[in-house]
C-alpha cells in the first residue's frame, strides 16, 4: 500500500476554479488500474467541491509547476 499525493483540479462551492490536494491509499494494481484517480475524485466530492475533476498524480504535478510558470506565477530557479 502507498499513500499518493493528488492534486485535483475542480469547481469550489462558489463556482470558482480550485485545486485541492488529497492523499489517497493505493495498492500497486490499484495504481496500474487508475483507481487512486477515483478515490482522491471521492474525496474532492466529500468536501464539497464540484466536477468537472481532473486529476494530477505525481507523474503529471510538472504539467502544473511549468502551467504556473507560462502564467509569471512562478520563477524559474536561476
């Protein structure tokens, strides 16, 4: 069992876009079967937030670190 960490983009209560994280507990066929995706959309549904969901495991994180920096939200380390 691994614990992932899972930052799920979504809608808040207010309708605004949100990104919360969710750690979710996992076996490896787990993994290899998405489910980690499901789990951590359940939790993001438990809190209140809304679908569409679409999630980031760590394999895919960069795709919103380089996002932030396209938008000057972040700086490249020198």
């Amino acid at each position: 069992m691994a614990n992932l960490t899972i930052a799920v983009a979504c809608r808040n209560a207010c309708g605004m876009a949100d990104m919360p994280i969710f750690t979710v507990a996992v076996t490896a066929r787990e993994y290899e079967l998405g489910i980690h995706y499901d789990k951590a959309e359940s939790l993001a549904e438990q809190a209140g937030y809304e679908q569409p969901f679409v999630c980031f495991d760590a394999t895919e994180q960069q795709a919103i670190a380089s996002a932030a920096l396209d938008l000057g939200l972040l700086t490249r380390p020198a």
